[in-house]
C-alpha cells in the first residue's frame, strides 16, 4: 500500500515540474517573440489619421531594422547602437522611442534621411529643394481627435495623395490652412538620425518641432506591418461590444 502512494506522489511531482518547464518554455518563447520578431502597439492619438486611428491595434517587425536596446522592454542599457542594423525607407511607418525620456513610444512616417533637407512651405513638403506631388482627393470626413479644435469646427477634412520621391504614396490630412508647421525653416537631417512627419500634419508633434526632434537611428523600435484589430469606442452602440469593432479595418496592410 505504501508503496502506491509512494509511486502516485513522484507521479504527482513529476507532473508539477513538467507543468512547470512548460510554463517556462512558454514564458520564454512568448519573451522571445516580443524582442526578435513582432510586438503589438495601439493608437491612442489621431497625429496618423488617415492612415492610422485612433483604437487601431497593430503589429511591429522588429527585425526590420535589426535590434537595439529600444528593443527589449524598459529599454535596458546592454548595449549601444544596434545588432544586424539596417537602414530604413523612405515612407516607412515606423514606432520608435522619444529621444527626450527614451521610453515613450511614438508612431511617424519617415521622410528625411541622413543628409536630407526638408522644409515646409505653405503647407507643402519640400524635399531636397524640391516640392513632393500632392494630389487632391475626397474630403475625409473627420473622426473623434482628427483635428483636435484645429479645424475651426470642420467635419470634412481637405486630404490628399502625397507622393514621396522613392514613389511612396499615401494620404495626408490638411486641418487648417495656416497652422503652426505649415511654414518652417530648412532642416539639415544629421547622420546616424531621421526626420519624422505625422500624416495629419496639422495635428502631429513631430520632427518640425523641438519637442521631438530629430530620431536617432538607436531608437527605432521597428516598422508597422498592419493593423490586426480596430476599436471604436465613440461608438453609439458601446452597449454592445460587437459593434466596437470596426470590422473593414481587421488585417489592413499599413502603407
């Protein structure tokens, strides 16, 4: 008898390590995932609209641009510069760090690389010396936080095809014909750095201004890849969570 319960308590205990490992296996597999190959982010401002909502969720390739510290989370000193680093394309959606406190992510569009000079004039992107195409399409009709009081109460917002130098098109909102970042200075991007843009212009903290800045090629976390999930949470019908979700958005590739 004592011999059976002596067998059915190692059985026991050998269940408990194996359940145990697994744990950890799965812990350490779901850890991996997050740093080498993907992370999920959500939108929580319109400085991306129309390209981006806000209650979008997405995934980020983190291999895109090969690994830096901004890779693994909290951002630990382990190293400097990046691992398999390789450099990113114009017209990248791209999260990466805040170079100002290193841990606040943010969400741009990449328009000048090293060397570029980049200017605003009456609204429109300069690069090199030279204005980038802008095609006027439909009015976008403006969600929640679209232009955020900047659109002097408009619903419909001008929006437009921009089209980069590389041939990347997508679409840019134009809350306001004279908001602070329709006119600025010529910017000299710095080696090892970029200059991000938001596409709702007149609604973005970006590189025209000092509060972001320049982006230090360290703190690119990777690049959006497409949106997997989008709420709606100004929706009339909250009360009943499928009509949360907007359905058209689910597996949209971002461009």
């Amino acid at each position: 008898m004592s011999s059976e319960v002596e067998v059915k308590v190692k059985a026991e205990s050998g269940g408990a390590k194996e359940t145990l490992l697994l744990m950890a296996g799965v812990a350490v597999l779901f850890l991996f995932v997050r740093i080498v190959v993907f992370q999920a982010f959500n939108i929580p401002s319109g400085s991306m609209i129309p390209t981006l909502r806000i209650g979008d969720y997405l995934i980020v390739s983190k291999s895109s641009y090969g690994w830096s510290k901004h890779s693994i989370p909290w951002s630990p000193p382990l190293f400097n510069g990046r691992i398999w680093g390789s450099e990113p394309k114009r017209g990248d959606v791209i999260v990466f760090k805040h170079p100002g406190d290193n841990s606040t992510d943010y969400i741009k569009r990449l328009i000048g690389l090293p060397g570029d000079k980049i200017q605003v004039v009456n609204g429109v992107l300069h690069i090199n010396g030279k204005a980038v195409k802008l095609e006027r399409i439909k009015d976008y009709h403006g969600a929640p936080g679209t232009c955020n009081g900047r659109g002097r109460g408009r619903t419909e917002v001008a929006r437009y095809i921009e089209t980069l130098p590389n041939g990347v098109k997508h679409e840019i909102l134009d809350c306001s014909p004279d908001s602070e970042g329709d006119n600025t200075r010529e910017y000299v991007v710095p080696p090892g750095f970029y200059f991000m843009m938001g596409d709702n212009r007149d609604n973005s903290t970006d590189s025209r201004f000092s509060e972001l800045g320049f982006i230090p090629h360290e703190n690119l976390v990777g690049r959006a890849k497409f949106i997997f999930m989008s709420l709606d949470s100004h929706s009339d019908k909250s009360s009943f969570l499928p009509f949360l979700f907007r359905w058209d958005r689910f597996f949209i590739t971002i461009r």
